[in-house]
C-alpha cells in the first residue's frame, strides 16, 4: 500500500492550483484546496478551465498525393537531364517546369542576397563594367568584368609593356637556341616545363616528337623546344635562367611569323600556344593576346577546329581518322585549353567562337592506362568549353535587353550544364575534402580542376545576385526560385573553393609552384568573400568570412615568387575593394595599411 500510495503521490495531476503555479512548487490537485495550501494556510484557488493543446489536423491522403506528385516530378528531372546533357553543350531550351522541380530542395531554405553582402556591394559585384585602362605610353588594353581587375572604382595599372633585348641582333646570322644555351641547360629548362607547365595544359613532350611523324619536321621541333625552354624558363630558381628565358622570347617574336608563314602545322599551333601562356603569365597581355590570336587563326587554317567531323552513323570514318592523327587531337584542345583560360583572365570574347568547335572531346578518346594528369586536362577542356559556352551569352556589352524570362532561361541552362558536368566526372576525379591524413595526397591536377568549376560557378551566377535581391520584393513565383538559386550556388562554390585551398594547404603544400590561371580563381574568391564580409556582423557570419579571405590572400602571396606581377596586381585588387567597401577589418594585418 505505501509504494502504491508512492506512485500516486509521484504522478502529474489533471490541473494544479495557481499559488502553487506562481511558486513552482508541487501540487497534489486536491479541490477546494490542496494539501500544500492548507498547510501553509494560503488562499487556494483554481482557473476556471484548464488549458488544452490543439490538435493538429493531418490530412494523409494530401500528404500522400503530394508525395507522389515530388516523385514524378523527380523522375522527369531526371530525364530531361539525361536528354540536357546528350546535347551539344546543354544548349537547347530548358522547359521551366524543370528548373523549378530541380531546385525545389535548394529554394526551400535558400538564404536571402543579403547574406553575401549589402546592397552597395551586390551592385556592384554584379555591373557589368568594361574597361579600357591605360599603360605607362599610353596604349590602351581592353578588360572585361570577367578578370576582376575591371571592377568598379579599382585603378590598378596597367600591365607593363616588356622591351625586347636587341642586343644580340646585330651579327650577320640570326641567332637560334644553341647561341644561348648549353644541351645539360636545355635539357633542365625542358625538364622544369614538363614538371610545371605541359601536365596541365596537355603539351607535348618536347623529347617525343618523332612519335609525331608527318605532322612536323625539324624545324617544327625546334621552334617548339625554342617555347619549351621559354616557358620553363619562369620556373628557373637561377636568375641565368630566367635571362635566357628573356632573350629566347626575343627570339621568339620575330620566328613565330615566319614559322606560320613557311611550316603552318599542328605543331606551330602548340608552340604558339605555349608562348602566349609565358607571355600571359608575365602579364604581357598585349604580346600573350597576339600569340593566342595566331594560333586561334592557324588553327582555323588547318581545320583543327573541325577534325574528325562526321556523320553521328559513321563511326567507322571517325576511328580510322583518330587513329591515324591522333595528336592533332590533342594540339587543338591544348591551344582551346590556354585561349579559354586567357579569355576569362582578361575579360574577353575567344577568338574561335564556341558554336564553331566541331572536333569531338578529348575525353571521349583516354586509353585505359591514361595518367590521372591527363584525365585532369581531358576534363579541364570541357569544362572551360562549358564555361564559354554559357559565360558568352551571359556576359554581354548590353545585358539589360534580355527581359526576365530569358535571363532566368540562361540561368536555368547553365546552372543545370554545371550540375550535369559535375555528376560525369570520372570517377578517379572525385576529391573527398574530409579524409583521414594518410590517405594517399590527391594529385595538383584534380583539385586545380575542382577549383575551376567552382569558379566558373562563381563567375556564371554571380551577374544574377542583384536580380535576387530586387525579386525578393516585387516578384514571385518561378523567377524569385531562380535568383534564391544563383545566390544558394554562389555561397556553396565560395565555400568549397575555401575548403580546396585549405586542403591544398594541408596535404600538398604551398603554392609557390601553382599554375597562373589560379591567380584569376584566388581573386574571384577573394571579391566574394569580401562581399560577405560587409554583411557578416549583421548575418552573425562571424569571421568566417575573413578566414577564407586570408587562405586565398596567402596563396597569391606564395604564387608572387612565381608570377610577381600578376600576382600583386590581384592581391592589390582585392584591397581597393577591401577600402572601398569598408571591410578593411577583413584584411591581415600586414595588407590593411593605407593605399
């Protein structure tokens, strides 16, 4: 009978009385007054009605029926991205159904523009501002606001015209490489080019080339050693080097037009190729734009452009051709390689239209044994295809004559070209940010790959996060999911670009050795994070957004032994913008002095 009584006692009554209510303190129920209030002789009393909580009403069959309808809709998306991706670069018209069913999971919790700056900042972030800025004689260079450096407000100067050495011009015969450099010198500076340089953009091995057979001669090798040792010249840690490198490129200037001239071959387009990447690298954009150019043309000449086009039925004619000239191949995607990344870098339109590419991806055409380098490069040109593709339309002298509709269509066309490029990747490209330490280290091509389709993610939504902020008001509907998703897409790209930077950090090292084209992907991160950063201390973001900004800000501190003009001219970019948008706070110590 006690522990009965016990357990009474210990249960929770239908209702308690007021005074115990205000006192917290344990109330046996019992009416009129309860044991506590009578023993302490205390008024007693009781509300009138207990509270009830509401029912909540479900009506499966609703539930139900729209369970069914999310799973429908889920399996159209999916074929329809199946048909997207079979296209000829995802061009063809999405219908809108589609983009709103594939973005429905992203638009539910989507964050609002706000979050990735204030409104000054997000105008600014997405005008589409193109410059002519002037150089030290005055010559004009035209940018676009692909680059960053053509951003609103910046000055930054304009590259650096380098005057050619012509010293050595004046004895009776024209110099070659051997007046310059010594076989042991030769081979090093080769050997630092094919270290740094020819696995990520697919150049040929300059010590291979009799593999080539008709496709070149001699002199063709030659001039393609000659731009071998030019463009490893930039890795030299010896001074000599790099003066030798300077006195080749001289060289280099006035064989070019007479290699076009007397040998238009395949191997000329690479040696072109190959020296317009030196120039570019240095910032010589005026002597790197001229050499893309001629290879863009000669390409053109000898129908690179085009190999291999056939009927979709005549497999037979497309084998044979491959596997007679399979190098070809390989040149012409080596040259697009280098022309698309100089095109985003500058703010430029490509020489070679994309709708005029006809020769088939690279990727289609890897051995079994192919290196993990190769298919890095093989996916590098058709994302950067994927990226002009999309980047042309977008990134117009006069955006503001496409209405709403079409500039949700381009949104919805390229968002969808993006996600359907990811999902392909070979498997051997996929990098886990989030792995055990020994692990084994993930190879500088695969996550310089992830960092340029997160980048051109950056690039391609970024014009639409002003539309986010103005549809947020004044529209609804299928146009206010799509600009919730430009800005969803931007904060996911910053962020996995920050994570890849770190984890390059921390498995590979520094970026002393880094490619150039990731100085262009550091400073596109970087503006984003400083747009964040005028919002976090209202968005409660913290310094979150300052720690990523300072990861890509000592990347292009170590990329500056390499590439010292480009790399400051990105680093003092990012902090003209930093002041102007008065996030200086953002800035390490060291970089937030006065301009």
């Amino acid at each position: 009978m006690e522990v009965n009584s016990g357990l009474i006692e210990s249960r929770r009554v239908a209702q308690a009385c007021e005074s115990c209510k205000k006192g917290k303190r344990k109330c046996d129920g019992a009416q009129p007054a309860c044991s506590l209030c009578l023993r302490l002789d205390r008024e007693c009393y009781y509300s009138e009605r207990p509270a009830r909580r509401k029912r909540i009403f479900v009506d499966k069959e609703y539930v139900e029926s729209l369970v069914r309808e999310n799973t429908e809709l889920r399996v159209k998306i999916d074929a329809l991205t199946a048909a997207t991706s079979a296209r000829h670069g995802g061009m063809d018209e999405v219908a809108t159904d589609t983009a709103s069913s594939t973005w429905d999971k992203v638009a539910e919790d989507a964050p609002t523009s706000s979050a990735l700056g204030t409104q000054s900042a997000i105008d600014e972030l997405t005008c589409m501002t193109w410059k002519l800025t002037i150089g030290t004689k005055g010559e004009p260079s035209f940018l676009g606001p692909s680059g960053g450096i053509s951003f609103p407000g910046l000055t930054v100067d304009a590259p650096l015209a380098r005057e050619p050495d012509l010293s050595h011009t004046s004895c009776e015969t024209e110099p070659t490489l051997c007046d310059f450099t010594d076989d042991a010198v030769e081979d090093q500076l080769i050997e630092y080019f094919m270290q740094h340089v020819a696995s990520y953009y697919g150049f040929l091995d300059p010590r291979e080339l009799r593999q080539m057979g008709n496709l070149c001669n001699e002199e063709d090798i030659q001039f393609y050693r000659h731009a071998a040792c030019i463009a490893g010249s930039c890795y030299s840690p010896v001074a000599e080097g790099q003066a030798i490198g300077n006195k080749l490129a001289d060289l280099a200037q006035r064989a070019a037009v007479v290699q076009c001239a007397s040998r238009p071959r395949e191997l000329t387009v690479l040696s072109l190729s190959v020296l317009a990447w030196r120039e570019l690298s240095l910032d010589q954009e005026n002597m790197g734009w001229m050499y893309i150019s001629m290879a863009a043309a000669l390409a053109v000449h000898l129908g690179l452009h085009v190999l291999f086009l056939a009927e979709p039925s005549d497999n037979r004619r497309v084998t044979e051709s491959f596997t007679r000239r399979p190098i070809s191949l390989k040149v012409f995607w080596s040259y697009f390689l280098v022309e698309r990344m100089a095109t985003t870098d500058l703010g430029r339109h490509c020489n070679l239209a994309w709708g005029r590419v006809g020769s088939p991806v690279y990727s289609g055409f890897l051995r079994d044994n192919a290196s993990i380098e190769e298919i890095a490069f093989a996916y590098q040109c058709e994302l950067w295809h994927l990226h002009d593709i999309h980047m042309d339309q977008i990134y117009t002298f006069q955006p503001q004559e496409n209405n709403a509709s079409r500039r949700s269509q381009m949104l919805a066309n390229a968002h969808a070209a993006l996600i359907s490029f990811y999902d392909r990747l070979d498997a051997r490209l996929h990098l886990p940010l989030a792995g055990p330490e020994n692990s084994s280290l993930p190879s500088r091509s695969v996550i310089y790959l992830h960092m340029s389709y997160y980048n051109s993610s950056l690039l391609i939504h970024r014009p639409f996060l002003r539309q986010a902020d103005e549809e947020q008001q004044e529209v609804r509907g299928q146009e206010s999911i799509n600009a919730q998703m430009a800005t969803q897409s931007v904060r996911e790209a910053a962020k996995a670009f920050a994570q890849l930077v770190r984890l390059h950090h921390r498995r590979i090292g520094d970026f002393r050795q880094a490619p150039p084209f990731l100085i262009q992907h550091l400073l596109t991160a970087g503006i984003m994070f400083l747009s964040q950063a005028t919002a976090a201390v209202k968005q409660g973001a913290g310094r979150r957004p300052c720690n990523d900004l300072k990861e890509c800000l000592v990347a292009l501190e170590e990329m500056q032994e390499s590439w010292p003009l480009k790399a400051h001219r990105a680093m003092d970019a990012l902090r003209q913008i930093a002041y102007r948008w008065s996030v200086v706070w953002a800035l390490p110590m060291h970089l937030s002095h006065d301009l």
